[in-house]
C-alpha cells in the first residue's frame, strides 16, 4: 500500500474514533468500546495501533484521558472523552491536519 493512502486511512480512522467519542458523550469510552465500535463499522484494528491513534488524538488535543479508579469498588480502568477542539473539529469549525473525512 503506498504511503498516501496508508495517510488518508489513518485520518479516517481518527475521524471515526471522535465520532465515536462524540455519541459517547461525557462519559466517554474505554479502549473496548471503541475496538467494538469499530469493528461494528469495519474497522479491524487492534489495542496497540488504536491506543497509537488515541494518544495521538491526546497530543493533539481533541480528546481526553481519564484514569478512573475505585479501590473500593475495585475499579481500575481508562476513559476516553473528546474535548471541545475535537467536537469543533468533527463540526467543521477548527481544522486540524491529520483528521480527515
């Protein structure tokens, strides 16, 4: 596959993770909710390149990382949440090279 397209899939595939994000609302959602999210789509990629693109979404700034933990309840895991520059960006009104349709 060349190096052009590989590009373009990869900003398809972020632009589809901040859908995701954006239906998920406030909550947010872990790292297996978008996995499932995006195979529902057909999207077969696995933890380790979805965890690249979620940090790279992070560094970016259009979602953000929440580690959530109860010892009580003996919870422990991460959360996902698109921030305001991610919804302006799905929205059109922010452009932000390398998210792409």
């Amino acid at each position: 596959m060349s190096k052009s397209v590989d590009i373009i899939k990869r900003q398809i595939l972020r632009d589809e993770i901040l859908e995701i994000l954006m239906q998920a609302g406030s909550a947010g959602a872990s790292i297996r909710v978008i996995l499932l999210a995006l195979r529902q789509i057909g999207e077969c990629i696995d933890n380790k390149e979805l965890d690249k693109e979620l940090y790279y979404l992070a560094d970016k700034e259009l979602i953000n990382i929440k580690d959530i933990s109860n010892k009580r309840l003996h919870i422990d895991m991460r959360v996902y949440v698109i921030s305001a520059k991610g919804i302006d960006t799905l929205e059109g009104s922010e452009e932000s090279v390398g998210i792409g349709e």
